[in-house]
C-alpha cells in the first residue's frame, strides 16, 4: 500500500507546472518566475513561493496573464 504523502503535490511544483501550461514551456516559465512583477510590487514571482499566500497570488497572476487580464 502506497504512502499517503506520495500522493500530495508540493504547492511549488503545482506553481510551476501551472506557470508552464500559460506560458508555453518550462524554460520560459522558469524565466518568467525569476523576472520582477509589476503586480507583486517588482518582486519576482519565486520569490513570493515561500508561502501559501504568495502562491495564491503567483496562481491569480498567471490566471490573468492566461484570460489577458491587465
């Protein structure tokens, strides 16, 4: 029987992946996670990975940039 935990994601990893779906692939994803964000006060989204709310904000960031919402 599997352990539980094997089956959780790791927040970051959703982040990322979900940053790879919107912008097209891994490298420019990783590009744009370490790039300064208007909408999170210039700070780089990676940097904002550390907590559940900035992940949340990354998450609603990339959810604008995929409808064009700007």
């Amino acid at each position: 029987m599997a352990n539980d935990s094997t089956l959780e994601v790791d927040p970051i990893d959703s982040v990322l992946e979900r940053a790879i779906e919107v912008i097209g692939s891994k490298e420019a994803a990783m590009r744009w996670l370490g790039t300064p964000v208007r909408a999170l006060g210039y700070a780089t989204p990676i940097s904002r990975l550390a907590s559940s709310q900035g992940q949340e904000e990354v998450r609603m960031i990339l959810g604008r940039l995929e409808y064009g919402v700007w």
